[in-house]
C-alpha cells in the first residue's frame, strides 16, 4: 500500500540526497541518514505516515 505521492517523493529525493552529499562533504556517517528519504521515496511507503493515516498519494 503505497501513501507517498509525486510531490512528496520528488522532495524526499532532493533531501535524501543532499543530505547523502553533505555526508560526504563533511566526511560524516551522518549522510546516511539521506538514505532514509531515499528508501522512503523509491518504495513509495512511509510508515511515519502510517499509525497517523496520512496518504500523500492519488487514489
């Protein structure tokens, strides 16, 4: 059950990966947490999303 849309997706992309690139920049295992909006976004799943039933997709 997908509950991330295109927008929400595109957004997530752009923080996951620049999050990722600063994490590289800095030389810092922080950037992976980039990897986590990332995930989120090629699944199209956010379980964030799920316990308070948000649904970003078109039905």
């Amino acid at each position: 059950m997908k509950n991330v849309g295109s927008t929400d997706k595109i957004i997530r992309i752009v923080l996951g990966v620049a999050i990722g690139a600063w994490g590289i920049w800095a030389q810092n295992w922080w950037g992976l947490v980039g990897l986590v909006p990332l995930g989120t976004a090629l699944t199209g799943w956010c379980p964030a999303y799920f316990p308070f039933k948000i649904n970003t997709a078109k039905k």
